[in-house]
C-alpha cells in the first residue's frame, strides 16, 4: 500500500497516506481472506485515482528507458518480496524510492541480484506533476555519488 500512496503523492499530486488507503480497500482485502498486497491490488488501486497502469515483464534498460515517461514500481524478490518505486539512473547506480527504507541508490550489480524482472508502469493522463521535486531527488544522489567517488579516491565515476 505505502508504494502505491508514494506514487499518487509524490508523482501526481493525490494527497494520500498508507493508512487511508488500507481503510478504503481494507474490505476487499478481507472478502478475500488474504491481507498480502499483490501486483494486482496495487495496480487497482492506482487506477481507482483515474491513472493507467500496465503490468510488465522488463529489463534495467528497459526501466531506464521507460522511466522517462512514467513512474514506474518495481518488484523485488530479495531479501524480502516487496515493491519501491524507480526514480532514475546515473552511471552504474539506479535511485530507488523504497517506502520501507526511504530514498536510497544501489548498483547496477545489486538491482540485478534483487529485481524479479516485473514492473508496473503508470500512465497518467496528464504530465506528471511533480516531475521538478523527482528530478531535484536524483539531481542531490547523483551529487553524493560524485562526493563518495572523490572520497574513496577512485579518480573515476
């Protein structure tokens, strides 16, 4: 539930928090007796806000690509099945909108090792909205990728 309320909060201006959604689509969840989130809720929740969201079997380039275009949430099998958000790329490096863990970048190596391939994209019907607040976040991580590789004194990046 907290990546689908981060997708329609910070992507499209729908101001919602984990807690209202799950009492609003809490009783779909009990009829059927089952309180994991699935791909399928999560996409039928962002399309009760009026967005379109298609499910995907997709490569990291694929992700890199698409994500010029729209949002797009990420199933991770490792360490624990859940799902964060892709927010951008700078060299080997993706940025990662995890609701558990926060805003974090992890290598290319370290994606491949987690993602399970599938993906949701989300097409809204309009521009997203606050595209400039997802560039600034990927602008200050490829800032502190640049800052470790001047620390550690790898001369490279």
């Amino acid at each position: 539930m907290a990546v689908a309320a981060s997708i329609l909060k910070f992507f499209y201006n729908i101001n919602l928090d984990e807690k209202s959604l799950i009492e609003q689509f809490f009783t779909r969840l009990t009829a059927k007796k089952d309180y994991t989130i699935s791909f399928l809720d999560i996409k039928q929740i962002i399309e009760y806000y009026g967005l379109n969201v298609k499910g995907v079997k997709i490569t990291r380039n694929q992700i890199i690509k698409y994500s010029y275009y729209a949002p797009i949430i990420l199933h991770f099998e490792k360490p624990d099945k859940h799902f964060t958000i892709f927010t951008g790329f700078y060299g080997q490096y993706l940025f990662l909108l995890d609701p558990s863990i926060g805003i974090q970048f992890i290598s290319d190596k370290e994606f491949d090792s987690k993602f399970s391939g599938y993906a949701l994209i989300i097409y809204g019907k309009d521009e997203i909205k606050n595209s400039s607040l997802i560039n600034k976040i990927n602008q200050q991580l490829k800032d502190r990728i640049r800052h470790l590789y001047i620390i550690s004194n790898t001369g490279t990046y």
